[in-house]
C-alpha cells in the first residue's frame, strides 16, 4: 500500500509489522529479496550437492589455492632476487626495474608522472651552499703540469650573469701529470636557477675506453667483469653509466662485447663503439660507423640527440627519447657525445629535459650526442685520483645522486664505461 507523502515510512495505517504480519511472510515463503540473493551466489549450497559433487568442489577448491599459493610463492622469489641481488641501487630502483622487466613499464611510467606533478622541480631560487661551493672549487687538488694538455677555454653559461667558477674548467684527473679529465659546472636554464648541472672532458688521444656490461643488464656472460675490480685499477681516470634498458627494448638498440650480441645493433640508432686499441667514437650505427674487426664494443641508446654540429629539429618529439610526455620533465640526465677533434664530453644534471641535455652537450662543443640514462637512480660521471695509491685511486662523484662514489668497484647491475690512461 502507498504512502502518503510527509507519513513516516513503517508507521501508521500501512504499518504490517508484527508477530502476525511475520507468519503471513513465512507462510508464502522467501521474499524477492531473499530470492535476489540467493541468485547472485554462483555455486548450489552444500546441502543441495551429492556426495560426488562435493568430492569435485573440495578437488576445485584444493587446486585454486595451490595456484594462488605457487603464483604468490614465485612473485615473491622473483621480487625477493632482486631486493638481494649485489649493487648500490636503491630499493625503489630495483622494484622499478623489476616492474619494467615483466611488461609493466607503462605503471612504473604513470607512477613517475604522477611522483613529478606531485613534487616538480623548483622554479627560480640559488644554489644550495654545497653546490656553490663546488662551483666555486676552480683550483686543482693535484699536481698537474699543462705542458701538452692545457685547460679548455670558460664554457659560456647558460644563464647571465654568471656565479663564480661557473664553465670555468678544472682539472678532475691527471696521467703522467696531464690534465686529461677536466669538468665545469653550470646552471641548466633561467628558470631551475637553483641546480646544477656537470660537465666533462677526456682527451680521447690520452685515454682508452673499455665498455663493461652489467651483471643484469644486458645479462649474459662476458670476460670483461661487471666491476673494476683489484688488480684492474691502474691508471684509471672516470667512469660513467649506461643507457636505457636493452633487455626490455627500452634503449631501442642493442649491446655488443666479445663477439656476444644482446638484443639488436640497429642501423640509425645512436651508439658508442669501442674499439680493441682503446679509441672510442660516437655516432649514428650504419653512418658513422659499422661493425668491423676492429670493434671490441658496442652501445646503443635511441638516436642521437646532437648531429653535424646542431641540436636534431625533431628534439621535442616525445616519442624519441623516453616514455610519453617524460622528454619534457626536468629531471636527473646524462648524456655523452664526441667533438670534432674526438674528445669526449659527457654531461649529468639534476633538472634536464631532452632538449636542454642536447644543448649543453652542443654548448660543451660535441658535434655529435646521444642520450644515455635519466631518473637519480642511474646518471653518474666518476673521476679518479691516484695521487696517493696508484693501485686503488679514489673515486668523486662530479654530482652526487645518492649512489656511492665506488660505485662501479663493486659489482654493477647495468653496463658502464671505464677510462684509463694510456
């Protein structure tokens, strides 16, 4: 019976309730609701099944759970590997490389954006006194004789006026008293004023480059060691890190090292190639260079972001250098190319878009760049000093994003390149 408006549901002349009105139901039996119910449940009651039917239903049953327990069993091995595996990573890095290794790069990619909306990099602002005082630490802190080798000419800053020491180059590391690592600090662009970001100089003609892989990434087995390792430290000069992923297709190139190819060396993509007298080069692979008998090495990492002298017209094309849209963060970057001479330059910043990476690289005089790392996890560049045990010279980071200066004396777990004196 309907209801008046304004009349309290359940009460008055249309109120049922009671002793009375409870039999009147029971005497007709379930009501819709309860009949609604009954319905949604997907199995017949256990007092509806035969004796054969809840033998099958307790074999189901049994089965599910075995599976659920086997899948959480080996989720948690193959998380629990690598938690444990050897390195310096933190433990976020290593979750995000897992997750990235079984198809799960888009949410780790989400995570990212939505870690950077929630927390981007400050606008405007100085240099914390640490990074001041770093910028300002032209001196050199070893004996250096500049009689062939002499200190590069003040790299112009990219934002006016310039602080004290800013491009201003000095020695990072010495052979035979030369100053053939040299490094600069400057500030990325006019509006993140208040980071840094690093760049170096090895004189190719005074080194020797060795690729060495990681012990997960590229995987495999190599003779070459994923550290550097006592007994293999004499007269080295600086290290630095990778490119992006091989094995998940993220670096859309491939790795090569004694004979060994892990994933594929693709023609157009940017690569470093080392060769087996030491000399290393920058370039486009199928242009600039190929694979040869004189090849020990090969890296490859996207396309190359600098080319002919001049910042590549398609830079701010997303889709080239990372996962959507992150091209445009001011994020931590590295990055290395090669001057017309064959020096190196390699640059690691704190606040770097794609564009504003390839632009120090062009502004540091690299004629040809590629793109290497991003995020804190990964971008490094080390210097060595020898100065007071040859055999185990100490590491400095030229910017530190929170992994040790020893670094890569330990066991890496993604391929890095070591230079040595000659």
């Amino acid at each position: 019976m309907a209801h008046r408006a304004g009349r309290p549901v359940g009460g008055g002349q249309g109120d049922r309730s009671g002793p009375d009105a409870a039999a009147g139901a029971n005497a007709r039996g379930p009501g819709p609701a309860k009949a609604a119910r009954r319905r949604l449940v997907p199995w017949k009651p256990r007092s509806a099944l035969t004796p054969a039917q809840l033998g099958r239903r307790k074999l189901a049953t049994r089965g599910a759970l075995a599976v659920c327990v086997v899948c959480v069993g080996a989720l948690g091995y193959s998380v629990g590997e690598v938690l444990t595996y050897p390195g310096d990573e933190s433990t976020a890095a290593r979750l995000a490389g897992w997750a990235r290794e079984h198809k799960l790069g888009v949410v780790v990619d989400k995570l990212e954006n939505l870690q950077y909306e929630l927390d981007p990099p400050k606008v405007g602002g100085t240099l914390p006194s640490e990074a001041l005082a770093r910028m300002k630490a032209t001196a050199p802190a070893m004996p250096v004789h500049h009689q062939e080798v002499p200190l590069r000419s003040p790299m112009r800053p990219l934002v006016s006026p310039a602080l004290p020491g800013e491009g201003v180059w000095r020695v990072l590391s010495t052979a035979h008293g030369e100053p053939v690592v040299q490094g600069t600090y400057v500030r990325p662009d006019g509006a993140h004023t208040s980071y840094q970001a690093a760049v170096a100089w090895v004189s190719a003609k005074r080194a020797r480059f060795q690729l060495h892989p990681g012990l997960r990434e590229p995987g495999g087995t190599f003779s070459v060691p994923p550290a550097i390792p006592q007994g293999s430290r004499t007269g080295l000069l600086a290290t630095w890190n990778g490119g992006f992923k091989v094995t998940d297709g993220g670096s859309h190139g491939g790795f090569y090292l004694d004979g060994k190819t892990a994933g594929n060396l693709r023609d157009g993509a940017a690569a470093e190639v080392f060769y087996k007298d030491g000399s290393i080069g920058i370039g486009q692979w199928g242009r600039d260079m190929r694979m040869t008998p004189d090849v020990a090495g090969v890296r490859q990492c996207l396309e190359l972001m600098v080319d002919n002298g001049r910042v590549v017209p398609d830079i701010d094309v997303d889709s080239k250098w990372g996962a959507t849209d992150q091209s445009r963060m001011f994020v931590e970057r590295s990055g290395v190319g090669v001057t017309a001479e064959g020096d190196v330059i390699m640059v690691v910043g704190q606040a770097l878009t794609a564009r504003t990476l390839a632009e120090l690289m062009q502004q540091a005089g690299a004629v040809r760049a590629m793109p290497l790392d991003m995020n804190r996890a990964w971008p490094s560049f080390m210097s060595y000093d020898s100065a007071s045990d040859p055999a185990n010279p100490k590491p400095t980071n030229i910017l530190d994003f929170g992994n040790p200066a020893e670094r890569y004396y330990n066991q890496a777990t993604r391929d890095f390149v070591a230079v040595y004196a000659k």
